[in-house]
C-alpha cells in the first residue's frame, strides 16, 4: 500500500495529461498494480468471490495483465521491465484463477470470456518465465474455459448476421469467443480453433461492420456504441496477430465512428447508443484505433480521461492490453481538441461541435418494439454537451417511458414515441432534424452556436386527426445537492424528494448548475425521473441518474379541409452558460 500510495503522490492529472502514449498507458498500469497488491493484501486466502464482491473490483482475472506487460514489455517508458515484483505478483493471480477453474467457480461468473482472454495473454507474455509447470497447468484450464465457445460458435458460423436476432448473444460475445478461439488455438496448436475465429472475425470485418464503422447490437440500423469497442478489440487481436489487411478498413472506420462520437469529456453519445444510457470513458480497444494517426491522437484523448486513483480493475486490464499493441507514430489531434467538427452518418444522426458545445442529433428508426429488456427505445432526438458543465440536455433511450421521450402521441391502444421516418440536414449554417409520427411531423433547427449560448427551434406541422396527448419532451441532466431557480421566482434544492413545477412557476426560464434554458412555451418540469436500466429490468434507483423532464404539450389544431397544417406550433429553446457564480 505505501508504494502505491507514494506513486500517486508523484503522479498527477497534469502528469497524465500531457504524457504522450504508450507512456501515460505504463504510469496508468504502475498505479494499477499498486492497487491490486493493495487489494489482495486484505484477504489472507483469496478468492474470487471474495475479492469481486466490492465495486470496482468485478473481473479480478483482468488484473492479471498489468504486471504481466510491466514485467515482459520491452519500452523505454516502462521502467518495470523485467522487475522480480510484478512478475511474483502475475504469478501469484494466475495460480489463483486456475485453483478457481479447477474447482469450477471460474467458468459460471458472468462475461468469463472476457477474462480468460486476460489470463490467455499474460500466459503468453510471460511464456518460460512463469515455469514450465505452472505454464501446463494454466494452459490445461484456459484450454477448458475456451472450448466450450467451439460448439456454439462453429453452429452459428453462417448465420444470416452475427446480431442478437440471429446468434442470441451480442455481437460483442461472440466476436470476443473467436478472439480466444483464434489466439488459444495459435498459443496452443490447435488449427481447427484459429480457422474458425478467423472466419468469424473477418467475417465482423468484411461484411457485419456498417459503412459508419459500427456493428449494431440488435440491428444494423444504428449502432450500441460502448458495445462496439468490445467488437472492436476482438478485431483488434486478430489483425495483431494475423497481420491480414484485409480488416485494416474495418479497424479505421470504427476508428472515425468512435472519434466522433465521442463527448469531451471522453464519454459516448448517448444519443445514438440501443443498450446504454451512460458509458464512461472506455479502456478497451485503443490499440485498435492506433494503426492511424487519428487514431493515436483520439488513443490519447481518451487515455488523459483515467486517473490512477480511480481505476476500476476492468480499466487496468485494458489499459495493459492497449501498452501490448499500441502502434507508435505521428498522431493526429482528437476532434474534441479541435475548435469545429461536424460528423454525419449515412443513417440519420450526425454531430456537431462548435466553440465549447456539442449538439448531437438522433432520427435512427429502428425496430418499433424489441422483446428485450437490454434494448432501449430509439426515441430521443438530441444531446447537448458543454465543455465546462458536461451534459445538459440528454437525448439518451429509455423503455417502456413515454414519459422521456422526445416526443410522443396517445393513439387507441398504444402511446408512439419512435419516429415513422426521419431525415437529417447538416449544412454549414443551420442543422436541421426532422422526425414523422402519426399525427404529426416534427423540424428541429439548430443554428450555429455562439460560444455563450445554443439554440433550437422545433416546429410542428399537424397531419389529420390530433392525437390525445401530444408531448414534446426535454431530459434535463439536473444534480441533486444543487438548487434550481426559475423565471417564476422559485428556488429550489433539488434532493430525493418529487418536484412538479407548472407554467407560472416556471415562468419560460430555468438556470441550474451554471445554465440557463429559456423557453417561450407553457411546460412543466418534473423531478426527479428515474429512467429504465436494462441490467435490472426496472427504473433506476440513483438519484445521480435521475433526469428532469421538461414537457411542452403540442398544440395540434385540426382545420377543415386542411389534412396537413404547416406551422401548427412553434417554439425555440435558448441554452446557455447562465450567470456568472451560479451554483
């Protein structure tokens, strides 16, 4: 402990910052290994359970690499080559994970692929070091938690696509069973494994990808982005390994897809993603960005976002497998460095930043009703991040909540709150989005922002017979423990406790957390909304993942003779950066 204790004090975020790579990846895993020595050091007889039972701590096999690539890889920046320490330490995990395998609790914990990679690897890297029995019996149980992926992966071979529909499992899973099938079958001599994880894995290369980088979970209709970097590095240890190409294509439009849309503080859009509302920064799959200058540049972006204190075990892993395979060279600066960029996709949905803002926009229509809890409702349509104050407004998905929907209309039977069709203009002096329901049709415009201040417009043309109901809705990303002040004169500490704020009290203003959002519509707010999370099938209970919603009803005025009715409302939303000190 005073060893890691001490490389903090030596290390700080500006240290982090502006270190260029692989260097800051080898301080990254140096704090790492300090925290898992302290780790370990709580239990005299370790064991999985015990150790994974804390946050943070889940996937205890991925602590495995990080003083297995310090020991073994040979940099400059790495002044742990060779150090008796961490080499007793990969050691030391590795004689546990093969006690839990040979009494059978290795296998049944979940997403286990991922960490017989962790073991597969530093097993290689460490080769005659780690002796050459201890070599055979880690060998015998990595052999055994592969093989069973051979079956299901051989029977889904020729599927119509590696999407859920088809192989019931993410894409992610099985792209990440032919990594091991591949890299196992190379490591261990077996060649029906390598063919078959390389059939797969071009496969993901060569036909699954989109042409906009990405491999949809569900669909190929838009894309599950934090996902995708898992996809991403099975490819990754493919093209390392195999030196085919041929994937190199694949390898650099997943690199433009995730350089893009990507928030400035290192997190995804939210916006775009199926599965996820919120996915941090990533560790995984660098490497597989940096056999392109943009991509170096982004690798590095996204490696300044981790700092040692804060490393989750699953983060150092990953860390440690992008120092294995990082390719050096010139790099590139990130878009997110950049003082402009805009990106549009060949389906609907595109971004722009401007100055200190990001405005993301979301028209993806896809399956109107997935039996799934872990797929969200494609039914928002914008996020808009600031520099400074991070996310505002949020257009991440939800289920099964009209509520958070950008929009919404109550038709016999059922509420609709997935567009019909939708299209995307992104033009150099105003962006405009624009999405179809049944009763109506929506435009949102967004002019170029200011560096103050952002806006939007949302026009409405009625179509037919009004719907009950009709709602356009903001998710506002308001922090409990902070007030919120309104046009009305009210202010408010936003806790745990519901909050309903009517037209008069709200008065067409609301400054929170260093914001203003003015607006020249009757609406309500609410607070707090807990949105779905997949993983439990039931709300969020969190209140730092609570939203506000802020609600205009649509004013949809049937006319006779007049089945379409152009302009039936207008409303234009002001963002911006508030008054100076507001808390």
């Amino acid at each position: 402990m005073a060893r890691f204790t001490a490389f903090l004090l030596t290390l700080t975020a500006a240290d982090v910052f502006g270190q260029k790579l692989p260097d800051t990846y080898f301080r990254l895993l140096e704090a790492g290994v300090g925290k898992i020595e302290a780790r370990l050091a709580e239990f005299p007889e370790p064991s999985l359970a015990a150790i994974e039972s804390t946050p943070g701590w889940r996937h205890f096999p991925y602590a495995i690499l990080a003083p297995a690539v310090l020991y073994s890889k040979a940099h400059p920046a790495n002044r742990r080559y060779r150090n008796a320490g961490d080499l007793q330490l990969a050691i030391r995990i590795g004689d546990l994970l093969a006690a839990e395998s040979e009494k059978g609790t290795f296998e049944p914990r979940l997403d286990s692929d991922w960490d017989t990679y962790m073991w597969l690897e530093a097993l290689r890297l460490l080769g005659p070091a780690a002796g050459d029995e201890r070599a055979a019996r880690w060998r015998r149980e990595i052999e055994k938690n592969i093989a069973p992926y051979e079956e299901p992966a051989r029977e889904r071979l020729d599927f119509p696509w590696y999407n859920s529909p088809y192989i019931g499992t993410s894409p992610n899973h099985y792209a990440l069973w032919a990594a091991n099938l591949y890299l196992g079958g190379r490591m261990f001599g077996k060649p029906a494994w390598v063919e078959l994880g390389r059939r797969i894995l071009r496969r993901f290369a060569l036909e699954e990808q989109t042409a906009d980088g990405y491999w949809g979970e569900h669909s190929r209709s838009g894309p599950t982005t934090g996902y995708n970097h898992l996809t991403l590095s099975a490819l990754g240890v493919y093209y390392e390994h195999s030196q085919d190409r041929e994937v190199l294509p694949a390898l650099r439009r997943a690199t433009d897809f995730h350089r893009h849309y990507t928030f400035l503080d290192g997190t995804a859009v939210d916006v775009i993603n199926d599965r996820n509302r919120y996915w941090g920064p990533s560790a995984w799959g660098h490497f597989a960005f940096t056999p392109f200058p943009e991509g170096r540049g982004f690798a590095a972006f996204l490696a300044g976002r981790f700092k040692p204190e804060s490393l989750g075990v699953d983060q150092i892993g990953r860390l440690a497998q992008n120092a294995i395979y990082y390719h050096e060279g010139p790099a590139a600066p990130a878009p997110q460095q950049q003082a402009a960029y805009s990106h549009r996709m060949t389906i609907p949905a595109g971004i722009r930043k401007t100055g200190p803002w990001q405005v993301a926009m979301s028209g993806i229509v896809d399956t109107k009703a997935i039996n799934s809890r872990f797929y969200l409702d494609r039914q928002g349509a914008v996020s808009i991040f600031h520099e400074r104050l991070g996310l505002i407004v949020t257009g991440a998905n939800s289920k099964r909540q009209p509520e958070v929907a950008s929009f919404s209309e109550r038709l016999p039977g059922e509420t609709v709150t997935i567009p019909l069709s939708s299209r995307l203009k992104m033009e150099s002096g105003e962006d405009r989005l624009s999405v179809a329901f049944n009763t109506f049709f929506a435009d949102l415009y967004f002019p170029v922002p200011s560096p103050e201040k952002v806006e939007m417009r949302v026009v409405i043309t009625g179509r037919g017979r009004p719907a009950d109901d009709p709602r356009f809705n903001l998710q506002l990303c308001l922090r409990a423990g902070k007030d919120l002040e309104t046009g009305g004169g009210r202010r408010e500490n936003l806790g745990k406790d519901g909050l309903r704020l009517d037209g008069r009290s709200l008065g067409g203003v609301i400054r929170h957390n260093g914001w203003t959002l003015e607006f020249d519509q009757e609406a309500s707010l609410t607070w707090p909304v807990y949105p779905h999370n997949p993983y439990t099938d039931s709300p969020e209970t969190d209140v730092a993942k609570a939203v506000g919603v802020l609600s205009v009803p649509l004013r949809l005025t049937p006319k006779p003779g007049r089945y379409v009715r152009p302009g039936d409302q207008s409303m234009r939303f002001v963002l911006s950066t508030g008054k100076a000190g507001w808390q």
